[in-house]
C-alpha cells in the first residue's frame, strides 16, 4: 500500500508568494515517523523557501526558517499547521 494524501493546498498571495502545504497518510508509523505523517509545508517567494516544515527520510520532523534549519517536535497535525501559519504571519508581519 502507497502513501495516501490527504490534504492539498496551494495560495498564491498578492504579493507573489506562495503557500502550498502537503499531507500524506503513510500505510503504517515507522520509529522515523511514529505519527504516521509524511508532510511539507512551504512558504516561498521569488523561488526561494522563507518558511517550510517538512519530515524528510533521514532527518526526521524539522523546520526550516530563511536559512535555518533545526528540529520540530510533532505534537498534533493541527499543532503543526498553526505553527506554521504562525511562522508565516510573523515574518509577513500579520501578527
């Protein structure tokens, strides 16, 4: 059995970024991926990555903030998704 996704979005804003966040259900938990999740959250301008989440294979879940990189602890799906619209709004200054 495949990873089944589950949630799509894309937005392009008016300013010309991007916001596209992607979630699959895997067919079962791994020790990398006790959550059952694989997911990526980007939000990018001008073809660069200002803000993304994501749990690529060999790296566990993670955040990447400008040029930054360090790990994230998944709590909740709906936890992750605020963090990261939180993210988001404080670096376009929506706060």
């Amino acid at each position: 059995m495949k990873a089944k996704r589950v949630f799509y979005d894309k937005q392009g804003l008016p300013d010309g970024a991007i916001i596209e966040m992607v979630i699959w259900q895997l067919p079962k938990a791994s020790a990398e991926r006790q959550h059952g999740l694989k997911y990526s959250l980007f939000y990018g301008k001008d073809g660069k990555r200002l803000i993304g989440y994501d749990n690529e294979r060999g790296k566990g879940d993670h955040r990447h903030y400008g040029d930054d990189e360090e790990s994230y602890v998944f709590e909740t799906l709906e936890k992750l998704i605020s963090d990261f619209i939180n993210d988001v709004n404080a670096l376009r200054g929506e706060t």
